[in-house]
C-alpha cells in the first residue's frame, strides 16, 4: 500500500463517530462523580463480587480478635457458614495489642447479644472469613448496631503453618527415633496382663465418671481454697509471727532428739507387749463386751430418766423432798410402823392410887403378920412393872373433863 494515499471516507467517518462515543463516555463519568469524591484506599475498598447481601438497613458489630491473620477487609462474615455481612475495617488496639473487626451485618439477621466471633479459613489454602456462633446458653437480648464482642468470646482455628511446624519438630527432631523402644517397653509391660490393664481403665473410667459427678464439690473445695489461700494472704504477718515463734520449739525438740526416740522405742516394745496381751486375752474381752450388752440396752432404755436419777443422787441425803418439809428448825415427818402380830407396843395403863401413909413411931404398926405375907411373897414372885402415869390436874370451871379414848385420865 502507497503510504501517500490519502484515507477513505470511510475511515474518516469511523474515527469521527470513535471520537464521539469516547466523549460522551467521558461526560457520563464525569457528570456522575459527586462535588466531594469518594476515598479511594486501595482496592481492598472494592466490593468483592458474589459478597453477601447487606440489605438496606445494616448494623455495625465491632470484634476485638487477639490474632487476625491474614484477614483483610471485604472478607466475608457468616453464620453457620452462610454470609451475612462483610469485614470493613481491620484496626490495632493500642492499649492490649488486639485486633479491632469492624462487621457490617444484614439488619434483617438477629443474633443473640452473646454471641461470639471465631476467625476460620474456609479450606487448606483458601481465604480467611470471620464465623459467628451462637452461645451455649442463650442470655436474651440481640446484637445491635455498635455492640462488641470481647476478646474472651473471639477465638481462631489453628493455621496450617501450625501444624506443619509441629509435624516438623516431631519428624526432625522429635520422638520418632524413641517410638521403636516406646512400643517395645510398652509391649513388655502390658504382655500378659491384659485382664489388669482392662480393669484398670474401668476404675479409671469409674473415677472419672465420679470426679465429673461431683464437679460442683471439686469447684466448691477450690473456691475454699482460693478464699483460704486470700485469708492468708492478708494475715501474712499474723503468718510470720507464727513461722517465727515456732522456730524456739523445734530447737527445743531438736535438743530433746534422744529423748523423743528413747520414749518411741519404749512406745513400741510397749506396743508388742499390749499387742499380745490383746491377743491373750482376746475371748475374755469378746466375752465380757457381749455380756455388758444386756447392761448397756438397760441403761439406753433408761433414757430420759437417767438424768432425772442422777439430779437426785447429788442431793443426797437431804432431797428436795426433805427440803420441801424442813419450815424452820423443826422437821414435819410422818412415819408408818407395821409390828408383828401379838407385839404389845403400849401397855395397859394402870390408875393411880393415894400414896400410903408413912406411918409415925408413936403409931403402932398395923397387921405385921400381912406385911411379913407380903415381903413372902415378894420374894417369890417379881414385881409387875407399870407405866409412870402424868400428875392429875383438876379442871377449871371453865374447861370440861372428857375421858379419853383409850380410858385413862385426860392430863
């Protein structure tokens, strides 16, 4: 082709209309770029395509996670893996060195007020996205917008890096070499005892099964010990007075050393001693520990009459009773005697006679003979003996004579 010749109509009006578009295209963009133009950090600002869908009435939920990762922002935000915001901004704390999430969530989900975040990668090599789950215990309430999850609900899954690394300690350096001799030792002791082993994991599994049991009293003794553990700590010199003035007492027990092991090795050959003479007389002690059962089953039948007895007893022998009669210096008493039959308790009381006349040496002695006959028979027989009887006194005018019942003279 000539370079001299000049160009078609043709091309001519293909440019022009080129020309054209290119311009309006220009004009559209240009009309559309509002007076104050929208901040442009980089292209993690860009959307990603297929994201969730924010609706039009989103919230905002801020997550403070200890280790981002390579969480960047438009990252997608899910629940139970289905996306339901995306990560907006990624900012450092300055006081504890944490990560702050910003999340921008559809208003139309509502999430519990507890809810906590987790930081997970959706396969070997792919992206990392932020996981929201729901508590064990739902407390009421609903995330709103500008409400934050704490460190102590966020968490992160462990990075394949990770367990690379570990894989590689334990490969490289590691146990490996030491397996051989591990599954050698272990084949020498449990050859063999397969039985003992199996019942030892039984008891194991019974002890674990107890100690989960009894959670709540495991809890309970450390809170105990927690709480004794604080006392302490605040009476710690109270602590050091005692640390130190115990420190004379085990001086003294160190200078009593050959003491103290003279009295235990008496202690013990006093032991082999008792020891068999509780063997010697073993069906003895049997014996009379049986026999003192019917005694000690009296005396709990007793019961609540032994303490009553016993009141009694310190009285003695002036009781209660005695007190109740005592009124001053004298003491009411009545008694109940019972003779035997034919027993004369009281004898029969005898009137009393005028004295005999002593007679005078003037007067002459009547009837010798009678009184000669009266000292005979005096001398033969024994005189009876009779009551001394009280003097008669006469009644006054004014007081009446009566008998008495038993027929001798009123006194």
């Amino acid at each position: 082709m000539n370079r001299d010749t000049p160009p078609s109509r043709k091309a001519l009006g293909a440019g022009a209309v080129g020309a054209v578009a290119l311009g309006l295209g220009l004009a559209v963009v240009l009309g559309a770029v509002p007076a104050n133009p929208v901040r442009f950090d980089g292209i993690e600002d860009l959307p990603l395509p297929g994201g969730a869908d924010l609706g039009s009435h989103p919230y905002t939920v801020t997550a403070e996670i200890d280790d981002v990762l390579s969480l960047v922002p438009q990252s997608a935000v899910k629940v139970n893996d289905v996306a339901v915001g995306r990560v907006t901004a990624i900012e450092l704390e300055t006081d504890n060195w944490s990560a702050r999430v910003t999340l921008k969530i559809n208003g139309d989900v509502r999430l519990p007020a507890d809810a906590g975040a987790r930081l997970e990668q959706s396969s070997l090599l792919g992206e990392k996205y932020i996981q929201l789950v729901a508590p064990r215990k739902d407390s009421g309430g609903r995330l709103a917008d500008g409400s934050v999850i704490p460190l102590a609900r966020t968490n992160r899954n462990t990075e394949v890096e990770e367990v690379f690394g570990a894989l590689s300690l334990l490969l490289n350096g590691g146990g490996v070499n030491q397996l051989k001799t591990i599954t050698r030792e272990l084949d020498a002791a449990l050859g063999g005892r397969e039985p003992e082993v199996r019942s030892m994991l039984d008891r194991v599994n019974t002890l674990v099964t107890n100690l989960d049991a009894h959670r709540g009293d495991i809890t309970r003794a450390l809170d105990g010990v927690n709480r004794l553990s604080a006392t302490l700590a605040g009476r710690k010199k109270d602590v050091d007075t005692v640390l130190t003035g115990l420190s004379p007492g085990l001086k003294t027990l160190e200078n009593q050393r050959g003491s103290l092991l003279t009295m235990l090795r008496a202690l013990d050959t006093l032991s082999a001693v008792a020891v068999s003479t509780v063997d010697a007389s073993k069906k003895d002690m049997v014996a009379d520990l049986k026999a003192l059962a019917p005694t000690l089953t009296a005396l709990a039948d007793a019961g609540a009459d032994l303490p009553e007895s016993l009141q009694v007893l310190l009285t003695y022998p002036f009781t209660d009773e005695v007190m109740r009669g005592i009124k001053g210096d004298y003491l009411n008493t009545y008694l109940h005697l019972a003779a035997a039959p034919g027993t004369e308790v009281i004898p029969p009381l005898i009137p009393r006679t005028e004295p005999t006349p002593t007679p005078s040496p003037s007067t002459p002695d009547p009837a010798p003979a009678s009184r000669d006959r009266e000292g005979t028979n005096r001398g033969t027989r024994s005189p009876q003996s009779t009551l001394p009887l009280p003097p008669v006194s006469s009644a006054g005018p004014s007081e009446p004579t009566t008998t008495p019942k038993d027929g001798g003279e009123k006194p």
